[in-house]
C-alpha cells in the first residue's frame, strides 16, 4: 500500500522540491536498505535495484543516504520553503 499525505496527520508537503535525491543503479546492490529505513515508503526494489517508488511522502530524512554502503544515494535537500513541513518542527 502507498502512503499518502493523510497518512501523516500535522505534516504539509509543500511543492516545488525539484530533484533531490537520484540512484545511481550501476552502484545499486540491491541490499534494500533504503527501503528499510523509509518512513514515507519512498523505495521499491526492481529488478534487484533500488528505485524510487514516490518523493511526494518523503520526509526529506536522508536516512536511504546515510544507509546506502555502495553509495548510490545521492540526496541534497530541496530549496528552502518547499518540501516536508511539520507542526512539530
């Protein structure tokens, strides 16, 4: 199942994010760390790589950076004033 935006209750996306994370599938090992670490289910595996399924739910952590060994995960944060908003900070 895909997350949505109401699965999120006190978070707003904001659009205009661009291009902020991309995978490199030739480093790509397929391990699916990225996917585990996923709180928006950004992530899917195809053909033993890892894809991006989604960004319209992610929230901008960069956790599938920091756990990707290979470094396939590229991820800068989107420009400021768009992307995840939180009521929380």
């Amino acid at each position: 199942m895909i997350k949505t935006h109401d699965d999120f209750p006190g978070v707003e996306w904001i659009d205009g994010t661009g291009d902020f994370i991309r995978v490199n599938s030739s480093k790509c090992t397929g391990c699916g760390n990225c996917m585990k670490v996923c709180l928006g289910d950004c992530w899917e595996i195809v053909d033993q790589k890892a894809q991006i399924k989604t960004l319209a739910t992610c929230m901008e952590c960069a956790s599938c950076w920091y756990v990707c060994d290979a470094g396939a995960v590229d991820f800068s944060w989107p420009k400021g004033g768009t992307g995840y908003r939180s009521d929380w900070g």
